[in-house]
C-alpha cells in the first residue's frame, strides 16, 4: 500500500464532512477522497442487512479508487456495517466511530449524559455494549430526521430548534441541568452551535471526531503509512451518488469553522 495514497471516507450524506474537516487540520500530509451516499440517504432509518450492502458498495468505490485506508464517518453504518468490512478487508485500516459516551462518562461521571444519535446506531448491539459500560447516567435519544435539517442546509432555523426542544425539554424541566450532550452522529456537528444554544452553559456538547482522527493517525503510523511529504495534489476530492445540488452542500459544510 502506498504512503503517498489518499484516505477514503465515507458518510450517507455531508455529515461526514464534520470528521473530514478535523482530519485536514490534524493530518496535514494527508490526501483524502471523500464518499457521500447522498441518494441513500438516511442510512439512520434503514434496517441493518441494508446500510450494510450500501456501505460495501461505498467501500469498494473508495478501494477501487487506490485508498490505502477507510474513515467510516458515519456513526450508523459503524454500527451496521464496520464488522462486516474488516471482515471482508481483513489487512485493510479500517476507522469507524461510535458515539463519544465514553469521552462523556470519564469527563462527567455523575449527572444526566444524553445521547443524540440514529435509531440504527441506538438499537445496535454495538451501541448496546458501549451502553452497558459507560451509560449509568445516560439517556438515549432517537432522532429520527433530525440529519434531514443538515442535508438542507439548514443548521438554526426556528423549526430545527423546535425539533431539538422536543428531544431535550424533559432534560431541562425544572431547572434540571445535563452534564453532557453527546452528538452521535456526524451529521450532528455542523448543529453543535445551535443545540449549545439550547443548553445551559454547564453543559458539555461532545462528539467524536477528534478521537477517531487520532486513531487513524496512530493506526497508520503504526503501519508505516503515514504520508511522507505534504500533499502536492488538491488534498480533498469530494464525490457523491447525489446531484450537484448536495456536492455544493458538502463544499459549503467543508469550509464552515469548526
Ligand atoms: N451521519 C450518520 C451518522 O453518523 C447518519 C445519518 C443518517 O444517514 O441517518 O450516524
């Protein structure tokens, strides 16, 4: 496998622009192509049996492409679908991600831990052992819909503050105050402002991606396949099943601050 090679990552949509985004700034060597199931999506709604023939397609385009590593950036086709690939690509770097209830737990051990994410991702047996280790104090929340607001570009409207009320209100009924908000898909990111907003200052709104570029930085390194130079190519090529409309979405998500 070649160092100089891209990394392929993959979401249903733009939400894995969130983890592309950190990997630019932390990986600065790094080329990468990105993947966005856009005409799938949501995978966060589908049975198991098929985000995983849709994440093996994605997979093997990104392969074919000549990536010499796989970034899941999708929290649900992780949890669907990430054992299945390393199985098929046994000597393969393969990353995924799961909702950062463990970074939660260790920074708050005690009081209310939300967990926002898909229903695929909550009702995974992946998700149901994360749970079982670090969810005392955790709730889990179904939002079904909610990557939707994202994919119309639409991260603070009045409608989009309404839908997350009606998931965090009875968190914050009489003066309650969680302990931590954890965003559990990567979709959700881009809405990380505007759930804080909705929050008291207290409360912490976490997500994943920092910790999962980490791993891939590590992982390759351990395999002696982190690239050498700085990237003399573009480094980010984007492509989508979608149409134009969603490619220019995902360049406008590229380059909103973190
Ligand atoms: N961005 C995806 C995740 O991290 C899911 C969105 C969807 O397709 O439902 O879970």
């Amino acid at each position: 496998m070649q160092k100089n090679a891209p990394i392929g990552i993959f979401d249903s949509g733009s939400g894995g622009i969130s983890v592309l985004r950190t990997a630019l700034r932390m990986l600065p060597n790094e080329r990468f192509l990105y993947y966005g199931d856009t005409a799938n999506a949501p995978y966060g709604t589908k049975t198991e049996e098929e985000v995983i023939a849709l994440a093996k397609n994605v997979a093997k385009r990104l392969l074919n492409a000549g990536c010499k590593a796989l970034v899941i950036a999708c929290n649900t086709a992780t949890c669907a679908a990430a054992a299945t690939l390393r199985a098929m690509y046994p000597d393969l770097i393969i990353i995924g991600m799961e909702p950062a209830l463990k970074l939660a737990h260790d920074l708050r051990p005690e009081g209310d831990i939300l967990v926002l994410a898909t229903p695929v991702s909550l009702s995974s047996d992946k998700y149901r052992l994360l749970y079982t280790a670090y969810g005392a104090h955790a709730h889990s929340l179904p939002c079904p819909g909610l990557m939707d607001f994202v994919e119309r570009g639409d991260i603070d409207s009045d409608e989009l503050k309404a839908y997350l009320m009606d998931k965090l209100s009875p968190f914050l009924k009489d003066g309650r105050v969680p302990a931590a908000v954890v965003l559990g898909c990567t979709h959700y990111v881009f809405l990380k402002k505007t759930i804080a907003s909705l929050l008291p200052e207290k409360t912490l709104v976490l997500d994943g991606n920092e910790g999962t570029v980490r791993q891939l930085g590590r992982r390759l390194s351990a395999q002696n396949l982190l690239s050498d130079h700085p990237a003399m190519q573009e480094r980010v090529q984007l492509t989508t099943s979608g149409d134009s409309s969603a490619l220019a979405l995902m360049h406008r998500l590229l380059h909103l601050p973190e």
